[in-house]
C-alpha cells in the first residue's frame, strides 16, 4: 500500500527533508506527483493550483497547504470542480481514500463560514 503525506515540515523546520532518519521511511519525496485512482487520474500537490494536468479533462487535484483555513485561497479552489483539501482537519485526523476525501471537502464546504 502506497501512503501520500501533504506536510514534510512542522511549523516552518522541514523535519522530512531535513532527517536521514525520517527520509528512510519514504520511497521518494516529490514536490508535484501523478496517481490514480480506479478510473481517477489525481495530481498530488503540496499546494492549491489553478490549473493542473488534465484539469479540464476530468482529473482530479488533491492538496494541502491551507488547512481548514477559509481563507481567498479556500474560496477559489472550492470553485474548482475536482480540487479536494487533503487538510488532517477536515479529514477527521485519519487517511482517507479518494471517495472519503471527496466526501469530507463536501461536509466542509457546506458548513459555511
């Protein structure tokens, strides 16, 4: 089973990247990556983007950065038909699979402000 992890830092030391010791627990760190899911092609990004690789062809965006925060940022990628936040906030602090992230971002976003 293949693990995603969004954050590689805590607050602002880069504790990942930084540690051979961590760095051992991990295949690769990328800072842009390509998945799939059944019939999903995702783009895996650290951060929101406007427009990923076959955005309007149906792929999906799956990124962090922003947390649970509502910020601008949050209010233009909730536009965004196939972006999910992979926030531990709004995923309840578990993994989840593509479908539970879909679903998590929509019970987020319904909560308003």
């Amino acid at each position: 089973m293949k693990l995603y992890i969004s954050d590689t830092h805590f607050g602002h030391k880069n504790v990942i990247l930084n540690s051979p010791e961590a760095m051992k627990y991990f295949d690769s760190i990328e800072k842009l990556d390509y998945v799939s899911d059944g019939d999903k092609q995702i783009v895996l990004c650290h951060y929101p983007l406007a427009e990923w690789y076959k955005s309007r062809h149906g792929s999906w965006h799956i990124y962090g950065h922003i947390h649970g925060n509502k910020n601008e940022t949050y209010e233009f990628m909730k536009a965004r038909e196939h972006a999910v936040n992979a926030a531990a906030c709004i995923n309840n602090y578990m993994p989840a699979s593509m479908d539970e992230l879909i679903r998590n971002n929509e019970i987020f976003k319904s909560r308003g402000n």
